[in-house]
C-alpha cells in the first residue's frame, strides 16, 4: 500500500492525480488527509504533499529504521516537484518519483550523489535487474568509486544492455552478474503466470503479457518461466504465445495451484473454482514456478503484478524476494 498525504485543497488535487497514475500502473494506493493519516508499518512508501519540514519533523523518524528495509518517502511541492527523500534506490523512491512527475507533468528532483551525476548506483542496478542486494559495505565502496570512473558491469550474455551510465559492460555465459571484477550479484528468479478463457487467440495473450512487462518495467530477457494450470496445456493461444517469447512454460495441477490458496492469502474467484476447480490461475501459476526455479519457500516469494486481466487473458508475475 502506497499512503498518498495532503494538507490543502490544491495538494487534494494533485493527491488524485498522483492515485490515478498508481492506479494505472496496478499500485495498490490510498489518498488521505494528515488528520486521518497514520503508518501502520506495512506500507510500500509514503508521498507527502507538504512542506518538506513537516515531514522530517513529524513523520521521519516513525518511518526510518533500516536502509534495506525501509518504504521509500516522497515529498511532493503543490507545484508537483517530486523530491525523494528515504529508500531512493532499494525503495523504490526514484522510481516512483520519475515515473509519476511523467504522467503528471511534474518533475522529480535528485539530490543523491549518483543521481545528481547521472550514475547507477549498485543499490539501484540491484533493483533495475532485479538482483539479490548487495552487502551495505559494497554499496558505500561502488557508489563512491562510480562517481569517479567507470566500473566494469559482466552480465549474462542474453540480457539485453549495451550502455549504462557508470559502467564498462562485457558479457559472459554465466547466468549472474560481476561488478568490479570481485562483486558477484544472483538474478532472482521472476515468473509470469497466465489464466486464459477458452479458445483465446495468441495475439491477445502476447499482448496481456507486454502490457503486464510494462507495467513492472520488466524486459522480457528478464523473464525466466512462465506458468498456468493443467486445464491450459493444450490452449494454443498459450502455448503460441509464449513459444514466441521462447520461454519454458510450466504446467501445475488443480492441487497444487489449490495449496497456494492455503498457504498464502490471496484474491479468490468463486466464478473461476466453479468452472475449473481452483480459485484463480495466474497468481498461484507465477509464485509456483518461482518456487520451482529457486527452491524456495512460499514466504520468499513476492507478487510483483497481482493479477492482471485484458482482453479473457489474466496475468501475473511473481519475484524471488
């Protein structure tokens, strides 16, 4: 849950412009006003519509408790600049920041070294590629080195990357990357579940799937499995769809899918269990074949698009935490 705060009428507005670009992107979101607002500890990230004191003084320090853990704080002016103030890169917050001052007509403002420098830093690689997070002292020891030259970057040789700011990019067969030569980072695992209604034709589930990618900023080298149920093995439109991303598609029966629903709390379908026996396809089909592919419990993986639905077809992805 994103916590969108505001004070004045005018910040309301922007408050509501800001909910329809998270809404669009499938951000969960709710707007509140600061008599109304409190942290409950779960959220995603905060954007404040306020002076920027106002948060530092009265909200901060209830918010901060660890660099890799934290939800991301934004400062938004009621002239829409977008200031990032906590969990920037591991957070979220640039993300956020950037892609809201798009759609709002705003704009966002760094004030973090490598940003400021238009570098990368290896807190935010980590969460452009969806990599495991690098150890605190390899941030500080990379980000600093950055700032002054380039630091060789080694990635898998399929992944899709020709430049990037602070780096000297080469390409090896193995599936993990290397910064600097000594700093090796593991890809998670990331996995697309697909329910379909019967007879779908191909183009519309590759186009469910892109929308899906675009919507978390994933490219689909970044991809490593789909996955749907065992009423779906022969549906065509699947099966064409993803031979054209050529991905591995796994197959899961009715019983597995059903002890997802058991083990974690996810959205039901009454409609879907009457017709096939589970009650949905893409959620459970996605956190399945990352536990698949990573062999790992079911609280180390996360959804990163809960379902998705466009034109009969349904999607998913889930992420190895």
């Amino acid at each position: 849950m994103i916590k969108i705060v505001y004070i004045t009428k005018r910040g309301e507005g922007i408050a509501k412009q800001i909910k329809d670009v998270l809404d669009y992107f499938y951000y969960e979101s709710r707007v509140e006003h600061i008599k109304d607002f409190e942290i409950n500890g779960n959220e995603e990230g905060f954007i404040f519509i306020m002076a920027t004191g106002i948060v530092l003084r009265r909200f901060l320090d209830k918010i901060k408790h660890d660099k890799f853990k934290d939800p991301f704080v934004i400062v938004c002016s009621e002239n829409k600049e977008l200031i990032p103030l906590l969990s920037n890169h591991l957070g979220g917050g640039n993300y956020f920041s950037k892609l809201i001052a798009n759609y709002i007509n705003g704009r966002a403002i760094f004030t973090t070294a490598t940003d400021v420098n238009e570098k990368v830093g290896i807190d935010e690689l980590s969460k452009m590629l969806f990599l495991e997070t690098p150890k605190r002292k390899y941030i500080l020891e990379i980000n600093k080195k950055i700032l002054e030259e380039d630091v060789s970057l080694t990635i898998p040789k399929h992944w899709r990357i020709k430049n990037l700011n602070g780096y000297k990019i080469s390409y090896h067969d193995d599936y993990e990357v290397v910064v600097d030569d000594s700093i090796t980072l593991k890809p998670l695992k990331i996995a697309v579940g697909l329910g379909a209604r019967r007879g779908i034709e191909r183009h519309k589930v590759f186009w469910a799937i892109k929308k899906a990618l675009f919507l978390r900023n994933i490219p689909i080298w970044r991809v490593d499995a789909f996955a749907t149920i065992e009423n779906k093995k022969d549906e065509k439109g699947i099966l064409e769809a993803v031979n054209k991303f050529k991905k591995p598609l796994f197959i899961f029966s009715r019983e597995e899918i059903n002890e997802v629903y058991k083990e974690l709390d996810l959205e039901k379908s009454d409609f879907v269990y009457k017709h096939l026996g589970v009650y949905g396809v893409s959620e459970p089909a996605s956190i399945l074949a990352v536990k698949r592919l990573a062999n790992k419990d079911f609280d180390s993986i996360k959804l990163l698009l809960k379902k998705f639905k466009r034109d009969g077809v349904t999607v998913a992805i889930a992420v190895e935490r």
